[in-house]
C-alpha cells in the first residue's frame, strides 16, 4: 500500500513482558520519557531540527505490547510500521506478544514498568477496563501510553483507531439496503469477539442504533475472536433463523470470512437459498479481499490500517519532544475508512493489506 498522510496525534505507550520480541536497536534510552522541557522552540534552523528531531529519539524503547502479533496481518501491520519509522530515528523498538492472553499481557506491562524498561507503551485494549491501572502506573512511573484502535476507559496519552460505532453505523444501514431489495425478512445475527472488549460493544450499539428503528430482529453470539467459535455460532443461527436470516454482520474480516464460508457451506447444502443471506463487517485485508473476490463476504468498511501505525510512530515523537508529563493530556483520534465491495475493491486503497 503506498499511500502518504499526515495524521495529527498524540502519544504512544505500551508496556509488556516477554515473547516474542522484535528489536530495531539495542541501544538503552534515558530513564525517563518527559524531560519538562519542549526540544521545540517556534523558530529553527531546518538542519538543527532534522538533527534535534532524530537526537530526540535517539536510543528511546518503544514498546508494542497486542493483543496478538504472530501471523495476525493487523498488528503485524502496525508493528512493522512503527519498526521502519523508529529504526530510522534510532529507537529501540521492541513487540511483546500477548498471544491472547489478558494475563501474560497485564504481566508484561507491569514487568515493563517495575523495571522503567520503556519510555513509551503502545497498548491495545482487550477487555474495556483492562488497561485502566496499568496506564495509571505507567503515569506515575514516567512513562507515555499509546492505546491503539480498542480504547480503554481511562485514556492514556493518545488513542488512535477506526471509529467503530460510525463503521457500524454505515454497514448496518448497507445490510439493512441489501436486504431490503431481496424483500428478506428483518431477521439480522450479530457475531462479536468476547462482548466485552470496546470493539463489540461500540459495534453493538452502533448496529442497533441503525437496525432496530426499521423493525429489525437482532439475534448476537460471541465468537471471542476465534474462527472455530464463530463457525460454529453461524451455523447454529442459521439453523434457527429456519430460511428467515438476511444477514450476518461479524466485529472484523478475520471472523467474517470464516462465516462467509459457513454460509457458502449451507448453501450448498440447500439449507439456505443462494445470496439470500450476507455477509458484512469492518476492517479489510489481503484475505477479506481473496474472499470477496470469491463471492464469499458482501461488503466491510475498511479503515486505513497502517495509518494507525503510521500515527503510533508520529505521536510518539509529538510526546517525546514535547517533554509534557505522561498523563497530562489526552486526545482520541479516528483514521479514514470507506465502504467497500466488488464494485470497488480494486480502487480503495485502504483495503487489502498485509501484515508487512
């Protein structure tokens, strides 16, 4: 994806502990993030500031601590973008895989922040108050927060992510224009990742802000992200919905296209009638693309994935240089996303990324 923006954000953060590391330099940083002091005054010499800027940065620890990196094309986007931007600046810039494990995740960010062995955490949320007490103790101990796309609670430095009531907002009112024109029943399954994490329930809402006003139907299952549980939720739902499912709108591609071929499987056997029932969601990479191309999902909003690390890295300079107190401001930004299906895959940008 080749593409230029500039985001306006702020900040990053992230603490964790180890597996699974990547490391972009070994150099060790100063204790501490916040110096007190701006490295910027309003007026430069351009050279001084290109030097200045890099000096900033220079032997800073970075860390990503996800949710889920290895083989995850998401976080495996983000990291290897913030790796680029940090290895130019000469930052150290580590990965801590949670491997889905709210546990092993909580226990490396307060490992990393006992030892001060960061000086920003870039975090994403797994569980809507999860991160609330470690981003607290990462302010006291001196250390920025970068929450990215799940935000938490209680904000940390900066958030940055997809606006996922507004992504859902928008699919839902696409399902319910699609099933309108079939005449279907308002019959919709919602399949969401835990329930409890910010991505489902701003989707929920978002969903039911749209459809229940038309007199739709909501039925929701929990998949808790994983393509087995989901599979195995669609086909239960389309059992009982007995012919009178228009749709299935499912929290991420990942899950999406596991119920796309769910479908495509009761199609052929005669269970359900053929493209009588959708299949929607938010986010779009390289695989959602090969399976809409396949007939196998309708339509997602894509969001710019690799602009949120993109923004991770910018932020976190933004924080470093500005020398502010971990914890004294806080700002939540949103990236662009667009609609997107076979008519126009091939021209939204944004959509069909990799991990690298």
């Amino acid at each position: 994806m080749n593409r230029k923006k500039t985001l306006a954000l702020v900040t990053t953060a992230l603490t964790a502990f180890a597996i699974a590391g990547c490391s972009v330099d070994s150099r060790s940083g100063s204790s501490g993030a916040a110096s007190g002091d701006a490295a910027f005054g309003a007026n430069v010499d351009m050279n001084d500031a290109v030097r200045k800027a890099h000096d900033v940065m220079k032997g800073k620890r970075v860390a990503f601590v996800p949710i889920l990196y290895k083989g995850y094309a998401l976080t495996e986007n983000w990291g290897s973008t913030m790796q680029r931007s940090f290895g130019n600046l000469g930052a150290d810039f580590q990965v801590y895989d949670s491997n889905f494990s709210s546990d092993r995740m909580i226990s490396t960010i307060n490992d990393l922040i006992a030892r001060k062995a960061a000086d920003v955490l870039v975090l994403q949320n797994q569980d809507l108050g999860l991160l609330d007490s470690v981003i607290e103790q990462a302010e006291r101990a001196g250390i920025y927060t970068v929450v990215l796309n799940m935000m938490s609670t209680r904000l940390g430095d900066a958030f940055i992510g997809v606006d996922v009531a507004h992504a859902a907002r928008t699919i839902a009112q696409r399902a319910a224009d699609d099933c309108g024109r079939r005449n279907a029943p308002k019959q919709v399954a919602v399949i969401d990742g835990p329930g409890n994490d910010p991505a489902s329930i701003q989707w929920n809402q978002g969903i039911r802000d749209v459809l229940e006003p038309l007199g739709y139907t909501l039925s929701v299952a929990h998949s808790q992200f994983q393509n087995a549980i989901a599979q195995q939720a669609a086909e239960s739902m389309l059992q009982q919905s007995q012919g009178k499912l228009c749709g299935f709108l499912v929290t991420y591609d990942v899950n999406a296209v596991t119920v796309g071929r769910t479908v495509a499987d009761a199609v052929g056997r005669g269970q359900v009638a053929p493209d009588s029932v959708g299949t929607y969601t938010f986010d779009a990479d390289r695989s959602w693309c090969d399976a809409l191309k396949q007939g196998l999902v309708t339509a997602s909003v894509a969001y710019d994935v690799q602009g949120i690390g993109e923004a991770a890295a910018v932020a976190t300079q933004q924080l470093i240089q500005s020398g502010a107190k971990p914890g004294s401001g806080h700002t939540v930004s949103f990236v662009a996303d667009a609609m997107v299906d076979k008519t126009n895959v091939d021209d939204i940008s944004i959509a069909c990324y990799t991990g690298r």
